[in-house]
C-alpha cells in the first residue's frame, strides 16, 4: 500500500500515524489523557516531548486558555449564536476582546521564552480552540478583513499538527471564501488564498487527482462549511 507523508521521513526513520481527531488540537495533558484513556499508553511523539520542556508558566497559561474557552467563550459563543433573536454584536465583541487579550498575551510569553517558530505553531495548535473563537465571531458580524486575519491564524496552527485533515481542508476553504470578500484584496492576494486551498485539497485527497476534480471538491466544502 501507499502511504502519503506530510513531512520529511529520513532514513529509518519511524513513520507514526496519529490516533487522535480534536483532542490533537489540546495541550499536552489533553492529549495524553486521551490516549491514556482511548488506547492505553502515555505518548512519546516529538511534538509531546517537545511540549514537556516548555517552561511550567506557559504550559499553565494555556491550560488556563483551553479552560477558559470549554467553560466560558465557546458556551457563550454558541448561545448567542443560535438565539432566535439574532446575535447580539456587542456581547460577540466582548468574547472577542477576552479571547484576543488572552492569545495576546500566549504570543508575548511564546516570545519571552524565546520558543523556536516551529515549536511555536504547535503550541498555537493546543490552544486552537481560542483561535478558532476569535474566528468565528469575526465571521458572524461580517468583518471579512478580521476574520480574513484570524482564519489564517487557525489554518497555520493546524497545519502545524494535522496537515492533510479535513480541518486543513475546511480552514482552507473558508479563507479562501472569505479572503475573496475582503475590499481591498488584491489579485496577489486572491491567488494566494485559492493555491493555499488547492494544496490543502491535495494533500487529502491525493495529489494524483486532476485540479478541476480538487476543484469540485473545494467547491463542495464551500457549500457544506462556509
């Protein structure tokens, strides 16, 4: 059988696979409390060895992210959401600015620390939850601009941990629709967003297929996503 590759493999080197959907998208305690929990055994990937370094401050501040979003951000977000009446733009605003102020300051203490920029989108993609927040909030009161910026934030953390997922290829489909509707995207812009959606679709769906039959399916992904 063929298998396709998302990154390097040298040599002897050993080809894993991952055994997580979302929970790839927490911490590190998460994630292993996962598989501990679904499959038995307490992981040694690079990424989860790489994250028992970081300092105990920052891996707190983003269990205190993650937190905050299961408890707080995402429950308020989907309440106002589906209110009948409609959403209430300055409560979404509110949420918003909390979440922000919280990556905010996960970016400050990511520099601080001097993680390598490799490393640092991984850790971004512990927290994707409060990314995807501020994303989704931008969408729902129309900023286009905004949530051009944010949806691009959320496709570069989950690239970093599961390229060729249906999230990659979701994301990439949504900023490429909203990146379309942005006032002043230039034409530069706009190719870049439509070959980010393009590798995304190839990288799940075989790079064999012809770009009209990716195309179809990222049409496809447009009416059932954005």
């Amino acid at each position: 059988p063929i298998m396709p590759l998302f990154s390097y493999c040298g040599p002897g080197e050993e080809v894993t696979i991952s055994y997580l959907g979302a929970p790839q998208l927490l911490p590190l305690d998460g994630r292993r409390e996962a598989l501990s929990t679904a499959f038995g055994f307490n992981c040694g990937c690079p990424r989860c060895r790489a994250e028992e370094d970081i300092p105990n401050s920052l891996a707190d501040l983003m269990e205190d992210i993650v937190t905050r979003v299961s408890q707080s951000f995402a429950p308020r977000l989907k309440k106002f959401l589906s209110s009948s009446g409609g959403c209430d733009t300055q409560e979404l605003t509110v949420i918003r600015t909390q979440a922000g102020a919280m990556m905010t300051t996960l970016y400050q203490q990511l520099r601080r620390h001097m993680i390598h920029p490799s490393m640092r989108q991984q850790l971004l993609a512990s927290c994707f939850s409060c990314l995807e927040v501020i994303a989704d909030i931008d969408m729902a009161v129309g900023d286009h601009s905004a949530a051009a910026v944010s949806l691009s934030r959320c496709l570069t953390a989950a690239v970093a941990v599961t390229p060729g997922s249906d999230l990659h290829v979701i994301l990439a489909s949504k900023h490429e629709a909203v990146q379309q509707q942005v006032p002043s995207t230039g034409v530069a812009q706009i190719a870049a967003a439509h070959q980010t959606c393009v590798e995304a679709h190839r990288l799940r769906y075989g790079r064999h297929m012809a770009e009209e039959v990716l195309m179809q399916l990222a049409e496809l992904n447009r009416s059932l996503y954005v």
